[in-house]
C-alpha cells in the first residue's frame, strides 16, 4: 500500500493538482507508450494496440478550501473547493499552500461550556487560525487564493485504510496498478482527470481530446454505514468493488465486465440517473461513448476520515485487468 499512501499523501485540490500529477506522470511514463499532459492538466498515458480505443478515467483533484479574506486579527476567511460539510472541517489540522510552502492551521471549535444549542455554522462563517495574531502577520505566510485542505493522513486498521483523499486516489491507484500488468489487444488510455469535484471539468475535456469507443470511470461510492440499514444503502465494505447499472453504464459494456469478473467478489450499484463521476461527461464526448462504472466502496466519503478495504481496492485492479483481455471484441451496437 506504499504506493496508496504516496499517492494520498500528495496535495492536489481542484485547479492546483501539480503535486499529484508529477507523481502519476511518472508512473506512467515507466508502463506506457506514450504520456503528455493536456491544457487542462489532465495526464492522459496510453498504451497502443488496435484501432478499438478504451479509456479509463479516475480524478487526481480533492476536496478543499481557498483562501477569500484575512481579517484584521489575523484569522483565514476560506470558500469551499468542492462538497465540503463545514462539520468535517472543524477541529481538523490544515494544510495551506502559502506564499513561501506550506502552512499549517486549525479551525478551533468552541468549547461545549461556552456553545449555545442552536450554532451551526456555514463554511463561509468558519475561520482558520494559523497562529498569528494580526493581518499583516498572516499575509507574510498566506495570501487571497491561496488553497488548502485537510493535514494528509493514512492508517491501516487490520485490512481496512482509513485516509485523507481516499476520492479518488484510490481510484488513480487502480489505474496505476492497471496499468502495470495490462493484457489488452485495444489501445489503452489511461487518464489522471483534474478538476471533477467542482465539475467534471477534467474528464469533459480529456475525453473529447481521447474520443474513446468505451469510457470506464473509475472512482469511489457510498458503503454502508453504522447505523444505517441495507434497505438505505446496499454496497458494503468487503463485498468487492461495484459495478453501477443505469443510464451511465452502457448495457453491454456493463454485461462484459459482469462476465469477466469470474470468482472475483462484486457488487451491484443502482445508478438510476447521473452517477456522479466522470463517465457522467465522457458518455457525453461528440457522437457518445460506451461507458461504465467501477467504483470503491468508501465510509465518510469527504471527510479527513475515509475508509475503504483493501480487499476492495485490489479487486477492482483484477476486475478491470480481466475485462480489458477481451474488450476489444465487444460489438457496442443497440
């Protein structure tokens, strides 16, 4: 799991992912034919082979903040970077990146003696505390735009991993790991998207660029939960990755990787309209593309404590190499 952790370890959040993608370009440039990065940032590798192109698509880009404000004693004004719930904010340690490197801070809760009953606070009420205590003190370190998010961390417990951006870097570890091992006649992108937590932008424009005639978007989704029940949320830790059906997932594409899977552990994901990934806008590219869905079971999905199982992340690697063997036969006609 070294590589998982490096790869969560990394700052990336949408518009500013350069750190995650110096380490994924790397990767790939030791596995693939060929590797460049678009306007956009995405890192698009490919593997050639025949005239059938898949593309396999997961994002490098986390959730965060940016910087809008300093107030006069010295405390950090910050807006959302993608679906953040103030909650998972406070009383974390965060990571700015500052003028001169990183700098840490702190959105301090108050007291339980000192709370009233009815405070909730918005995000754009919520302050980071850096430790200054003026302005002009904070604007030597930080300045508006600057970004940040959660202190990275990674904990294994027992087979579990329980780690800061787990969505998706454990999806960009399954195209990495992919990548090592392929066996595929079709020509093979792999793609690192930027930019899909404030709209799928990545991915949009990569796949327009790729034209894919299958599209396979490679991310995370909602396990099962304590206190919830399996009528309110049926995938579950341990039980293998999903494969979503819907409207994303083209029938026979979806039928394909069902087939390959063999003894290898799946779950099935209702998908009844958008999926809420990246195939969501590659489906879209020009003419359309076939495309479907593996997703990694994960708890606490955007918060500093997400939890996946190894298990899982491995069997996505063996579910998506066993498809590619013969996805190139597939006829995609309606």
């Amino acid at each position: 799991m070294e590589l998982l952790k490096k790869l969560v370890e990394a700052f990336g959040v949408p518009g500013f992912e350069d750190e995650i993608r110096s380490i994924v370009r790397e990767h790939m440039e030791k596995h693939l034919d060929e590797v460049r990065v678009d306007r956009l940032g995405n890192v698009i590798g490919v593997k050639k082979g025949n005239e059938v192109k898949v593309m396999l698509a997961a994002h490098m880009d986390q959730i965060g903040f940016m910087v809008r404000g300093i107030t006069d004693d010295g405390f950090l004004v910050i807006s959302p970077m993608g679906g953040i719930n103030p909650v998972t904010l406070r009383s974390r340690v965060l990571r700015i990146r500052g003028k001169k490197g990183y700098v840490y801070g702190v959105i301090g809760e108050k007291p339980p003696h000192l709370q009233k009953k009815e405070e909730k606070k918005e995000i754009k009420e919520l302050r980071v505390d850096i430790g200054v205590e003026s302005k002009e003190d904070a604007e030597k370190l930080v300045g508006i735009g600057d970004v940040g998010t959660f202190l990275p961390s990674y904990y294994e417990l027992g087979n579990r991993v329980v780690a800061t951006a787990l969505d998706d870097r454990s999806g960009v570890y399954v195209l990495l790991r992919v990548m090592e091992s392929l066996e595929s006649d079709a020509t093979v992108y792999f793609v690192a998207t930027v930019q899909e937590e404030i709209g799928l932008r990545g991915a949009m424009v990569s796949s327009f660029g790729v034209y894919p005639d299958i599209g396979i978007a490679v991310d995370v989704t909602h396990a099962r939960m304590p206190s919830m029940g399996k009528e309110e949320l049926s995938v579950e830790l341990g039980k293998g990755p999903t494969i979503g059906i819907g409207p994303t997932g083209h029938p026979k594409v979806v039928k394909h990787f069902i087939e390959s899977a063999g003894d290898i552990p799946y779950q099935l994901e209702a998908n009844p309209s958008r999926s809420g990934t990246d195939a969501d806008v590659i489906q879209m590219a020009r003419e359309g593309v076939a495309t479907t869905v593996i997703s990694i079971p994960l708890r606490y999905m955007h918060s500093s404590v997400e939890m996946l199982d190894k298990g899982d992340l491995e069997n996505a690697v063996k579910l998506i190499t066993n498809a590619l063997k013969e996805i190139h036969k597939l006829d995609l006609s309606l």
